[in-house]
C-alpha cells in the first residue's frame, strides 16, 4: 500500500539526517570561529631567522596564553619544550611591510598540535564559545571624569582593546549615545549600581560586565579597581596600580583568569548526556542544528539515538560538565533547556529555536 506523502518526506528527511549522522558528529573548529585564537601577528626588528625563532616564541606565548587563560604562560614549566620549539607547532607564517617601514610576520598555529601541548601540560582549555564582556569604566583625573565609549582613544581604552585581542577576551565598550549619557552616570560606576549597570549590558546582548575605574593621582600613577559580575557567579574584585597600560592589562588578566576557569574544557573527556530536542522540523533545520552540535567547542561527538516527527535524539559526548555545556550554549540561546518531569534517568530535554543568522 503507497504511503501518504507527508509520511514519504518525513522518511525521506530522516534517511538523509542517519545519512549526515552516520559518521558521527566530532567537535570540529572551523576556520572562522577558530583562526583568530590560533594566529599572531607581531613586529619584528628584521627578517632574520633568529629574529623569526624569537617572535615565534613569543606569537606561541600569546596563543598559549588565549586557549589556557594563563596571564604568565611563559612560567609554566610543562610548556617551556613546546615554547622552546615553536615553530613545530606554526602552521603557517609570513611577512608583511608595515608603514612605518619595518616589518611584522604573521603566524598561524596549527590548532590540534596546540591543544595537545595543553593536554600534555595537564592544562584545561579555554572553550572557543566565549562570552562578550561589557566594560562600564570610569576614568578620573585633572581633566574631570569620562566614562569610556567604544570611539574613545584614551590609553587606558586602547591598552584594554589590545590585551583584550592577545588573550582573547571579547571585549566592548558602549555607544555612549544621548539616551546612555543621560541614564549612565559616573556615580552608578562609583556606587557599583549592578541592576542598573546589568539592565544597560543587554541592550549589548550580554550578561557579563567588567566595572573598571581608575584614578590618576597628583604624581602621575594610576589607581583601578575592576570589579567582574557574571551571571550565576559571586561578584569578584581586583585592585591595581601603577602606569596606565599596566592596569588595564591587569584588569584584562583578571577577566582572562576568570571566564576561562568558567568556559573551560576538559580534555581527558567530560560527560555523556542523551539529549531529546523539540522544534526540528526540516531537513534544512536538521542540517543547521548539526552545524550548530558541530560547531560547538564544549561537543566532542554526537550520535543519533532516535528520530520521530516532532523530536531528535542524540547521545552527545561532551568536554566539560552539563552545566559547563549550559553555559556555552547560553551564549546564542540557539539550543535552551526546558523541564520536562519523569523523564529517563540521564535524559535531558531542549528546544531548538530557529533563526536565520546565529549570533
């Protein structure tokens, strides 16, 4: 008896979904999203081949220090062999002319090799799922109090967006628009007003702030005091002073240190969850929630368990814990649990949410 044609297509989606499954799913990182923690470029005197060893060295040091959110990298003695002999690890290099006549080479570091040196070390990674980090900061000195905004040139801005890009912390500061001068006073970052300072994150997308504020005295030195709210996390403070650059680096490390402890992976293996997801309703939305599963740094492998009308289930092997797993996906909210009672011991439920352009 010929089947419905309704019935047909859903065959039909799901022989090409076992088909797309078949293999298994691994964590593959694609160039996109990985190529700017695994590639450096650095300034160099000339383009000798001791002057290239030397930034070899030191382009590994900052990859290192990206992908273990270790600020003093150079002092792990597990990593000293691979730093020694860096060039084992590159990919690719080379050279370009700057305008100021000198030169920079450019480095690629071969991603796999970089991460087992990580794994020997005894080292965690820092997943490539990172959230955005909004920095509220108040700068005070002779010339009054400004709160930094994402077109400033202040050096204490520009010190923060160059150790944001070689730990690999994405950072932004605000528009500082009419509407946020008018609702952001100086006095919500002296007072560490959170619900206020939370509410304008978001029009950012994100739920991760950095307060900073830093103080120039009569002498010329700097004061900062940065202060870190993370959702489901206690509020962490650090204190620093010295020259401008120095303490914007600091307050750069002290976020490096702290979301890598949070998004890390563990790379001897994490957990194994079987996960039934509603809203896939296509072959098309089948092939994007692979994309997605692939995509995923914390997902080691993915295998199909089942397959009916209205729901996928996969057993999903990850590399960090099921809450760790919660906190990457919660970057995008592309895949969000949901609470469903009495279901199989070990089985979680979630629900795909469509969209045309992840974030």
């Amino acid at each position: 008896m010929a089947q419905p044609l309704g019935v047909q297509l859903f065959l039909g989606c799901a022989f090409a979904l076992a088909l797309l499954l078949a293999c298994g799913l691994s964590s593959a990182e694609n160039g996109d999203s990985s190529e700017q923690y695994y590639s450096v470029t650095l300034e160099v005197e000339d383009r000798s081949a001791a002057a290239r060893e030397r930034a070899l060295e030191k382009a590994l040091a900052i990859v290192l220090r990206r992908m273990t959110g270790r600020p003093q990298v150079a002092a792990i003695e597990s990593l000293r062999t691979a730093l020694d002999q860096a060039d084992r690890l590159a990919l690719s290099f080379g050279y370009e002319r700057l305008a100021t006549g000198g030169s920079a080479i450019n480095v690629r570091f071969d991603s796999r090799g970089v991460r087992q040196v990580i794994k020997d070390a005894g080292l965690s990674v820092w997943s490539l799922e990172r959230p955005r980090v909004m920095a509220w900061v108040l700068i005070e000195s002779e010339a009054g109090e400004v709160i930094l905004d994402a077109a400033s040139s202040h050096v204490i801005a520009s010190a923060m967006q160059q150790s944001a890009a070689e730990f690999g912390v994405p950072l932004i500061f605000p528009l500082m628009d009419i509407d946020e001068r008018l609702e952001m006073a100086p006095m919500l970052l002296r007072g560490l007003f959170f619900d206020a300072l939370r509410q304008a994150s978001r029009r950012y997308d994100t739920e991760f702030f950095l307060i900073g504020r830093a103080v120039q005295r009569e002498d010329g030195v700097w004061s900062g005091n940065w202060t870190l709210s993370q959702p489901g996390a206690s509020v962490s403070e650090l204190d620093t002073s010295g020259e401008a650059e120095n303490i914007a680096r600091d307050g750069l490390g002290f976020v490096l240190e702290a979301l890598s402890s949070r998004f890390a992976l563990d790379m001897g293996g994490g957990e194994h969850v079987r996960i039934s997801i509603e809203g896939v309703r296509a072959l098309a939305e089948y092939a994007a929630l692979l994309r997605y599963l692939r995509a995923l740094d914390g997902v080691e492998r993915a295998e199909l368990r089942a397959l009916s009308k209205d729901m996928l289930t996969l057993d999903v092997w990850l590399a960090t814990s099921w809450e760790g797993f919660l906190d990457l996906l919660a970057q995008d909210r592309r895949l969000v649990p949901t609470f469903v009672v009495n279901l199989p011991e070990g089985e979680k439920r979630m629900i795909w949410r469509v969209r045309e352009s992840p974030r």
